[in-house]
C-alpha cells in the first residue's frame, strides 16, 4: 500500500506541469540526481486512504431455506450460490461449461442422455458425491416452482447401475445442458434448511452469529479471495438493501430496473448478463393489421434499439434484433440491419402504408416499471409515422395478462426469461403458451424442432433466425443486464456470469482494512 500512495504522489508531482517549477537559490552541479521541489502551497493533498471494510459481508434471510431448489431468487441465492455447484455453469456467453459433470453422450433417439459425474468431489461433510445425489435434486426440481418450467421436457433422472446418471426426455433437447445449471445437494440433506454442498464454503454457525469458511477439501482447490465470508441477517429486500447502504454488507446483486437508485455513485456496479427478453408482441389474428408478415418485419426494423438502450435504459440492457443473447455464438451479427428511419418510411410507403387514412393502433404494457413504461413509450413515438399512430395502454398486472389472453390489444411490450437452450417453443409456436398474438406458422414450427433436435445447432440456428426476420412473430428489442454491486475500490476482477455472481471468483481480489500495507 505504502508503494501504491509513493507512486500516486509522484504522478501527481509529474502531472503539475513545468510552470510549477521554481528556479533553485545555487547553481546545481548535479542535474542528474536534482530534484526539484513545487511550492509548498501546490503541493497536492495527500491522496485519502481508501475506506476499506473489516471483512467482506454479504446478506442473507437467516430464516429462510437455502436450498438452491426450493430458495428465492435475490440475496438468498447469492448467499447459497457458495455452498452448491451445477453438473454444468454457464460462461458470459450462454455456453454450458461441465462443471460436477465430466462428460456425456446421446442414444440415436436424442431422447436419452448419460453423464458421466467427476470423481474425487466431495461434500462438504466429506461425503463422495453420487449420481444418486444429482438425480434426486433433479426430481425435486422438475416439480419446484423455480424450475419447473425450464425442466418441462424431462421426463425423468436416474443413476443407473455403472453409477452414471442417466436424463430421459419427452423430446429431443440437444440444449439440456445449457439447462442443468441447477445447484446439486446431498440427497440426505435434501429436507434441510442449509442442505450439505459441494462448493467453495460451507456454512458456520457460532455464538449467534453466521459465517462461510473456505473449504480446505474443495475439489477444485483454487485459491479463493476471503477465508471466511461472515453473513448479516437481512428481514427482507428493503433491509437488504439498507445494509448496503449503510455499508454493512459489502455485495448486492439486484435488477437496476426496479430501483435505479441502487446504481448510484456510491455503488461499484458489474453488469451481469441475463435471458430476460424484452420484446413487443403483435396480434396476428387474421382479422389485424398484423396479420401480414411484412408489416411485423418493418415494425421491427423500425425500432431504434441501440437508442433506446443508450439513452432510455442507461445502457442497462443490450440491444437484441433476434431471440437470443447477443453474447451467444448463435447470435446471428451478420443478419442484423442497420436502423434508419428513412428506410422504414419507404418501406411504409411500398407497402401502401400512406393512403391517408389512419390507423390507431394499442399498444399495452404493465405497470410498476418506470422502465419498462419508458421503453413502451419511446418506441411507440418513433413508429407513429406515415398512416400509424400507437398510443401507449397502462394496465395493472393481472389486467395486462387477462387483456392478452382474450386478444384485446394490437401490441404489446412483453417481458420474458428464456432458458439457456434458446427454446422459442412456448413463445413463437402454434399454440405455444405464451404466443399472446395466435401466431402460427408451420416453417417456424418445423425450424423450431430441427433447432433443438440437431447436434449442429448453429446451422439449424442461423436457419431458424433467418426466418424469424422475416416471419416476425414477435420483434425482440433487448436482453436486461442486472448489476453485480460492491463499494468502491472493495473488489476487483469481478465477471459474473448468468446465474452466477462468483463466477470466476479465483480472480478476486478483495481489499480489507486488516490488510498488511506493506
């Protein structure tokens, strides 16, 4: 530290510039070894030391369960996130990267897949883990209502007798791995509230007080930031977020877009990338406007993403013209088009979009996000042009859903959390759950299973985005970003990943007052 504050001094010093200087009194002989001093009145202040916390405290709900199946998303899932591991972790691309699971294979079906685990992991009670183990967490997350939904098409998991564990699916999936990011606990412990891990802490209670201590048997073995990590009982968000504030715990991670306050010069934020789609759907009933493919596809062009993430959003989201994460190697650049206004305006008038004649149009949004609202807004005023005025419909959440389960509405801007395989099914599918506007095409349903289906994803991918650019079932705008938050000058080499704050974490560095500064 002493070499750090030497070093700024001098830039300091440098950067005061030759006018500073002062002739000396006698003439120096030696210039080589000659030091000249500025005036004691521009001598710069003394930089301050950094305000540095005596240990790197994180929040957690003390009387709530951390298991990683059963637990809330948000402060508790950070906290548990130290305790458990996945048979696969996804890196800043989307990628599954195996992490308890060594390797696997299909059957000629694509319905059956065998995992082989890694061997010489142990639980934190010094117990091996077991195929056993991964597949009953498996079972309990098929039913939890965390991820249900993502594990829709399993039909069941099993260790089989060569102690491999064994996924049979109801149809083909060649992305399940991207969707076995769920945290594996001891079968045994499955009933408890902190469930026996395999990850880099485990979980101390003493005299009152909770703590997680590094583990000296983690399979892994990489060196970590912080021996011992202590926890601070929070009641709730709002606490929780008053413990940050307040500088009792060093780390939150939040959604930014439901309170931007948090992001705040007092705060050091990391983005951490997500599968949240925004998007704007359309109502394709034969009857609407529409219902003509083209007319979605100049809709979607003539949104100004990159605007609308740069200064709406406040670069809290990435701008997306396809259903899938820019940061994904499926993400197809090279079919992306350049907005232009001018361009869409010619469009429209080709299209006979400019008769005179106009044309009111809904587009409906929930309340309680000023962000979201926004974001319906700016884009509903860039595409009122030529014969199109849209006009944007607040509803509360429950009338927001009912109005688009019985089709009242033109457009609508829609949020939602894709799953890492990039399944569109439920979404652009005839009949698909969540396709709103009764879109159905039977090249998109057929694109949509030869995607999942294909061991060449990214040829089957490009396939399918190519015709989403011009069928435009829905028009994608972007995917969020949450923040990682630390204070300033605490932690460095933060890169979280989705669904991991601590990816990486061997990169840490976290500075405590109790450091040695020498």
């Amino acid at each position: 530290m002493r070499r750090v504050l030497a070093l700024l001094l001098a830039a300091a010093l440098a950067l005061g510039g030759c006018a500073a200087l002062t002739e000396p009194e006698e003439p120096v002989e030696d210039w080589e070894s000659y030091q000249p001093l500025l005036p004691e009145e521009q001598l710069p202040e003394e930089p301050e030391e950094p305000d540095y916390p005596a240990a790197f405290s994180i929040p957690y709900y003390r009387d709530r369960t951390m298991d990683p199946v059963t637990c809330a998303e948000g402060v508790q899932e950070t906290a548990a996130s130290l305790l458990y591991e996945p048979l696969f972790r996804l890196d800043e691309a989307f990628q599954p990267v195996p992490l308890l699971c060594e390797s696997w294979q299909w059957d000629e079906t694509g319905l059956i897949c065998t995992l082989t685990l890694r061997e010489g992991v142990l639980f934190s009670d010094g117990s091996a883990l077991t195929a056993r183990d991964a597949a009953e967490t498996l079972q309990r997350a098929m039913t939890s209502e965390r991820y249900a939904y993502r594990l829709r098409n399993m039909a069941e998991a099993a260790a089989n007798r060569k102690g491999e564990l064994v996924i049979t699916l109801t149809s083909p999936n060649r992305g399940l791995p991207a969707l076995l990011d769920i945290p594996i606990v001891k079968r045994t412990t499955a009933g408890q509230q902190v469930p026996v891990g395999t990850g880099p802490y485990q979980l101390v209670e003493e005299d009152g007080q909770a703590y997680l201590q590094a583990r000296s048997d983690w399979w892994q073995g990489t060196a970590l930031p912080a021996e011992v990590l202590p926890l601070v009982h929070a009641k709730d968000w709002d606490t929780a977020k008053y413990l940050f504030t307040a500088r009792r715990v060093e780390l939150l991670a939040a959604d930014p877009t439901d309170d931007p306050t948090l992001v705040s010069g007092q705060a050091q934020a990391v983005s951490q990338p997500t599968a949240i789609m925004q998007f704007i759907g359309f109502n394709a009933a034969p009857d609407r406007l529409f219902s003509d493919a083209a007319l979605r596809a100049l809709f979607s062009q003539g949104i100004d993403r990159e605007t609308l993430v740069n200064a709406q959003l406040a670069k809290l989201a990435q701008a997306a013209q396809f259903p899938v994460s820019p940061l994904s190697s499926l993400y197809p650049k090279e079919l992306e088009t350049a907005y232009s206004q001018e361009k869409t305006l010619s469009a429209l008038r080709d299209a006979n979009q400019d008769t005179g004649e106009r044309k009111e149009l809904t587009m409906l949004v929930s309340q309680g996000n000023a962000f979201r609202s926004a974001s319906a807004r700016f884009i509903a005023e860039g595409l009122s042009l030529l014969d199109w005025r849209v006009t944007v419909t607040e509803l509360p959440w429950e009338e927001y859903l009912a109005a688009l389960e019985a089709g009242e509405f033109d457009l609508y801007f829609g949020e939602v959390r894709l799953t890492a395989d990039w399944d569109l099914t439920d979404l652009t599918g005839t009949d698909g759950p969540l396709n709103y506007g009764g879109y159905s095409n039977q090249v998109t349903d057929t694109l949509l299973e030869l995607y999942l289906a294909s061991d060449r994803q990214p040829e089957t991918a490009g396939r399918l985005y190519s015709h989403l650019r011009s069928a435009a079932p829905i028009a994608p705008v972007c995917f969020k970003n949450y923040a990682v938050l630390t204070h300033p000058d605490v932690a460095e080499g933060l890169s979280p990943a989705p669904s991991c704050v601590f990816y990486k974490m061997e990169n840490w560095r976290i500075h405590l007052a109790a450091e040695d500064d020498s």
